[in-house]
C-alpha cells in the first residue's frame, strides 16, 4: 500500500516566499529520512516553497483564473511530503509517529488510490492510465 505523508506546519500559510528551515531541524529530519530510506519504504520526498511563492489556478464558469499567492483564506497548507509503501495504514502511522516534527507542524497520512481500487467502469474511462503511469517510470530511469 502507498501512502502520502503530508507535512503542514502551522503558520507556513504566512511565510514570506523566501522563509528557510531551521538547520538543526532539517538534519534531524534528514536522520528520519535516512532511516525510512533504509528501511526500503521511502519513494519519494519533496520539500514544498511557501504558498506566498505559489500560484492557484481556479475554474468558473469553465474559465481558468490563476491568483498568485499568498493566499488569506488559507488556514492549512502543505510544507512537503514523504511518499512511502509500507503493508498497512497502522504501519504508516507508526512511520509518521516516529519523524522528528516540532510542536507547530501535524503529518497528515492519505492513502494512494490505486488503479485496482476502482470498478470497472471506472477503470474503463481511465483507460491508458497505467501506460501512462509506467512510462513516467521509465522516464525516471532514463
């Protein structure tokens, strides 16, 4: 099972685009990654720019309208993320419970849906979805 691990860290929704961690928690946090590497479950991991760095495009109407950021209405948002595969949700919390986060920060686990999940009809209107999915597979180790 794959599950994304999502980071929000409590106040990032105001930080100015140029904001960086702090070194002593980012070696801390390289020593939980090192360990979810080693344990063979890690994927992948990205840090995220603050949403004062980002953009949103929304749809009314049919017409795309983008709005730079930051953005006010937001009460949450996402400072990064671990994608790991592990055999259970238990499993990913217990990978969750053990990452060095600070008082601010909450790790939100979301399981990914996998193509398998779906039923056939849905599978049918996705069709080409995993040609898709392993071609960027391969891309990757090109």
């Amino acid at each position: 099972m794959r599950f994304m691990m999502l980071m929000i860290p409590k106040g990032y929704e105001q930080a100015s685009p140029d904001a960086v961690p702090d070194p002593k928690a980012v070696a801390a946090m390289m020593k939980y990654n090192q360990s979810l590497q080693k344990a063979g479950v890690l994927l992948a991991l990205d840090g995220l720019h603050p949403p004062s760095a980002g953009a949103r495009v929304s749809f009314s109407a049919g017409k795309p309208t983008a709005t730079d950021g930051p953005f006010p209405e937001a009460k949450e948002v996402i400072g990064g993320y671990w994608m790991i595969q592990v055999k259970s949700r238990a499993e990913a919390i217990e990978w969750a419970k053990r990452c060095p986060a600070s008082n601010n920060e909450v790790i939100e686990i979301r399981q990914v849906q996998e193509f398998s999940d779906f039923p056939a009809d849905v599978q049918d209107a996705a069709a080409g979805f995993s040609d898709l999915q392993a071609n960027l597979q391969q891309g990757k180790a090109q």
